[in-house]
C-alpha cells in the first residue's frame, strides 16, 4: 500500500481522537457535579431493592434449574429405554433375515 493510502488513514485516526477529546470535555463541563450532601439513604435503599430483586431471581432461577434437571432425567431416561427397544428390534429382525 502506497502512502498516499495511509496519509488520509493516519488524519482521520487522530482527527476522530481530537472529535473524542472535544466530545468529553464539552459533556464533563455540562454533567452535574455530585454533592457530598445528596441523601446516601436513598441510594442505599434503591442497593438493597436491588439486591431484593436479585435474591428473588435467583430463587426462581434455582426453581426453574430443578424442573429443567427433572424434566432432562426424564428424557434421559425415555432415551435409554428406546434405545434398548431399538437394539432388541435390530436383533430380532436380524434373526429373521438370517434364519430365512
């Protein structure tokens, strides 16, 4: 590749970083600033309704685990009981076809 492919690359890199670098100063200007006084009650209480919500999804997540587990033992066990009646049903058509 010739320069004159990475002359207009090498501008459009560091022109994007200088777009970047304006964007942030221009929104960390305008962003409130945190005051040391703002209620940290609040803040706690919406943590712990959070950790609420989170401890009930994972008591319906582990629910929901057993009834899958269940449901794929079950099948599980319907899987190895075809396949049996599959093995008996190849040996006794062999059988026949031999005893022919």
């Amino acid at each position: 590749m010739s320069a004159d492919f990475w002359l207009p690359v090498i501008f459009a890199f560091f022109f994007g970083v200088l777009i970047g670098w304006l964007l942030l100063r221009r929104t960390a200007d305008k962003a409130p600033q945190a005051e040391a006084s703002s209620a940290p009650q609040d803040k706690i209480g919406v943590i712990e309704a959070e950790l609420k919500n989170a401890k009930r999804l994972l008591a319906a997540n582990d629910a929901d685990t057993i009834s899958a587990a269940e449901a794929l033992t079950g099948l599980e066990t319907a899987i190895t009981r075809t396949n049996e009646r599959l093995k008996l049903i190849v040996k006794a058509v062999k059988g026949a076809k031999f005893s022919d």
